[in-house]
C-alpha cells in the first residue's frame, strides 16, 4: 500500500474539522455574547437619557413652583449658551397650542410645532418621550413634553449624537479584539486538535504497518489512562491475540507439513518401484513416473516452507563466510541466460569488480535465483531485465528491474506471503513460495527485501544487506 493511500489528506483531516468547528463555535459564542451585551448597553444608555429627560421636566416645574416662569425662560437661555444650542433646544408652550418661549432653533431648521393632541396627553399623564427624525440633521433627536403648569408644557429637545458616537466606539473596541481572539484560536484549535488526536495517529500507524506484514508491532499505551489509552489496550490486545492465532495456524500447517513428509516419501518411493518393475513405454510405467514427479513437488514444497519457517524464528544456522555478491550474481546471470534466451528477454548486470561481504554463499544463491526468475517469468517476450549492484561502503543494494507486467498497489504486501500468488500468474509455474523464501533469507542477514512497481510497465525489487 502506497503511503499516498494510507496518509490522511490534510484538507479532510479530523484534526481540521476539529478546528474549524471549535473555530466557528468560539467566533459565533463571543460575537452572540457581544451582541448580548451590546444590547444591553444600547437599552441602558437609552434609558438613561429618558430618564434625565423626564428628571429635567420635573425640576423645571419645582422651579416653576418656586420662582415662577421668568426664572424657568432664564434657565433655558442659560442651558442653550454657545456649543450647547447645536446640541439642544427647548420651547415653552401654551395648552392652547400657543409659543410661549423657544430657545435658539438654528440647527434645527426642520423642526415643526409638536401635534395638539400631545399637549392634552402629556397634561394628563406622565412625560411623553418621542424620536425626531429631522432631514437637517445626521443623527436623530430625542424630545420630552410635560407639563410643568396647569396651562404650561416644557418641551426638551437633545440630539442622540453623544451617545452613538459613544455606541460606536464601544463596538470599535469590541470588534477589533473578538477578531484577534478568533484569529489567535485557530491555530490554538490546531494545536489541541492534533495533540487530541495523537494516540489516534499512532493506532492508526501501527494498523498500517501491521498490514504490510509487522504483526509484532504495537501501539504505546499513553499514561494518562483516558480514552486513547483504553484504545491503545484494547487494540494491542486484540493484535497480541490475532498474532497467537496467527502462529497457532502457521504451527498447524508446518505440523501438517512435517507429518506429510514421511508418507510422501513413501509413495515416491514406491511409484519409483513401480516404475523400475514395468516395462518402458507401458501406462503403467508412464503413471508411476507422474506420481514420482508429483510427489516431488510436494516434498519440494514442504520443505521450503519448513525452511521458511526455520529461519524466520530464527533457528536456521547461517554459515557465515567471506562471500564476493559480484561473482554470485554473475554466475546465476550465465546460469539464467539460456532461459533469457528461449524467453527472448534481454539480461543485462552492471556489477562492481567485487563486492565482499560476511554472508551465507548457499542462502543468498536462493535469493538471487529466485528473483532473477521471478523477473525473467513475469517479463513477456522482447522485455528486458537489468540487475545492478551498488555497494556504498555501509550499505550495498542489489535491484533486479525487469520490463515486465508490474504488480497492482494492493498485491505489492501480499506477494511475500506464502503461497499467495496473483492470478495473472497461475499460467506460469511455481508455487508462490519464492518470495517468502528471499524475504526471511534477507532478513536473516539483518537486511530488507522491498518492491517498487508502476502496474503494466515493470517492478523493482531491491535486496539491500548492511556491512
Ligand atoms: P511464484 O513465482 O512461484 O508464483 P513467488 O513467491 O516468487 O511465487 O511470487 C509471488 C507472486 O508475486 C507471483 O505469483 C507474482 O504474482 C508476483 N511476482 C513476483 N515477482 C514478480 C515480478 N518480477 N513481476 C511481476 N509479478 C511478480
């Protein structure tokens, strides 16, 4: 499997959805209990210019009471001195309807007598508050009628001007920090997102490597002992039981395996008999010559799955020995040309003088064989195949590349299982037992066996052994 697969994509990634909806929901909780508060600033700020509306109404009728009305006419011209006249205004009228006094009007050229019928009202009951909207002027003004008299009502004009300019400036200083927040809470999002999630990432990895054939691995249980954590558990304790299951039906086969030997060769050995007592050309003789060949597969197959099995646990012996790789490659080219020849697949090797290394002469033999015929098989008529040996000083790296028919993404772990065998392949002989064979042998050197394949136009495999 490609790690272009098994790699989330970034864009669909549980870590961003994470963020972009902790994202949203703290944008849209801070600006709904901005907006909250907000409204509930505008409401007081409202009311309490009503309030101070309706408190100026009740002293101008103390004052009235008091001094009389000279002293409340007085009063007005004072509070419409200068700057205050552009922002206020008051008028002094009859029951009647009549204009009895009004403070300088200039900046508020628009404004009309009141209607009549809110004379009667306001000298009936409390203040009566109401919203102007004067064409002359950018912001509205806020008025009060009451009366202060009997036959005499005050009417008070303030433009609204102050206060939502002090409105404005609230939400200025308001939006401005709820943007930064949301700004600094994305990548604070990201962060904690993908902190969450890490035991997930490692599950996640080791599920992959598990299915690309390491079933001894797994996942590091995190300490805090919270969700992830009974994950990782759960998780490594359903591999520890796959695994026994596993090498459980691995032991039963090579059992199996083991016990078949035996009758097997007793057969082969009796067919061998049979034939040697027939005459020539007889059925007979014929039959007992394919039960002698038969049986020969079968023993062959045992015995290299026995042989795997002894050396992935390791209980195979290596005979260990000075062994020069060059050479060994250039013999099995020789020994394999004829077949290249009758195939009508050119071989070529590009090899180093030598290539010396402590390794077992007869296991790598198998390996180099074995690939090369792979490589020879599964490339058609006027395909090539090239071997090329590199040798680093550390590390040397041996590639068979062959022009044949590639391997598909989702076969590329499974051929180093035994037996597997893809079925473009049943046409051609062998018993899918090959790869697995290189892969312990290489492993048993400590070294990697990987394959690289573009499905249709060739593969790669790549034995490499460290020094
Ligand atoms: P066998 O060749 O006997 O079938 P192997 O274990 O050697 O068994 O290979 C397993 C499978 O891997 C083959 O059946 C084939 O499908 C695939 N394979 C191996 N080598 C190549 C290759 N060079 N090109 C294409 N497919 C290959």
């Amino acid at each position: 499997m490609s790690s272009g697969q098994t790699r989330i994509r970034r864009r669909h990634s549980l870590a961003l959805r994470l963020t972009l909806w902790y994202s949203g929901i703290f944008a849209g909780s801070c600006a709904l209990a901005f907006a909250f508060v907000y409204a509930l600033i505008v409401v007081a700020v409202q009311e309490r210019r009503d309030e101070d509306l309706s408190g100026d109404v009740a002293e101008f009728a103390a004052l009235y009471r008091s001094d009389g009305q000279a002293r409340v006419e007085h009063e007005m011209q004072l509070d419409t001195l200068g700057e205050e006249a552009q922002k206020s205004f008051f008028r002094l009228w009859a029951r009647d309807g009549r204009l009895v006094l009004a403070t300088d009007l200039t900046a508020f050229p628009a404004l009309g007598p009141p209607p009549a019928s809110l004379f009667e009202a306001a000298v009936a009951n409390e203040p009566i508050l109401e919203t102007l909207d004067l064409p002359t002027r950018d912001h509205p003004v806020r008025a009060v009628y009451g009366a202060i008299a009997r036959d005499l009502i005050v009417e008070i004009g303030e433009s609204v001007e102050d206060d939502e300019e002090f409105v404005a400036a609230l939400l200025r200083g308001f939006v401005a920090p709820l943007f930064t927040f949301v700004l600094l809470g994305v990548p604070a999002g990201w962060f904690l997102a993908r902190r969450a999630l890490r035991g997930v990432e490692d599950v996640t990895r080791t599920a992959t490597e598990i299915a690309a054939g390491a079933l001894d691995r797994r996942v590091e249980v995190p300490g805090e002992g919270d969700e992830l954590a009974r994950l990782a558990q759960v998780f490594n304790a359903m591999l520890d039981r796959i695994q026994a299951l596993v090498v459980g039906l691995r032991e039963m086969a090579d059992h199996l395996a083991h016990d078949l030997r035996s009758p097997l060769t007793r057969i082969r050995a009796a067919a061998e008999m049979a034939q040697a007592n027939s005459s020539a050309e007889s059925a007979e003789a014929s039959l007992a010559a394919t039960a002698t060949e038969e049986c020969d597969r079968l023993l062959e197959m045992i015995d290299t799955n026995l042989e795997i099995t002894e050396t992935e646990s390791g209980a195979a012996y290596l005979h260990l020995a000075d062994v020069d790789l060059a050479l060994l490659v250039r013999d099995a080219c020789e020994l394999f040309q004829t077949v290249a020849e009758d195939r009508r697949v050119e071989l070529n090797a590009a090899l180093p003088a030598d290539c010396r290394l402590r390794a077992d002469r007869q296991r790598l033999q198998r390996v180099i064989a074995n690939l090369l015929d792979n490589a020879l098989k599964y490339t058609p008529p006027g395909g090539r195949v090239a071997i090329a040996l590199v040798d680093d000083g550390t590390r040397v790296r041996l590639t068979f590349e062959d022009s044949g028919e590639g391997i598909a993404p989702e076969e590329r772990a499974r051929i180093f299982e035994r037996f597997y065998r893809s079925d473009r392949s049943r046409s051609q002989p062998g018993n899918g037992l090959g790869l697995a064979l290189c892969l312990a042998n290489v492993r048993a050197h400590g070294g990697e066996l990987s394959v690289a394949s573009d499905p249709g136009r060739g593969s790669t495999f790549t034995v490499t052994l460290f020094r």
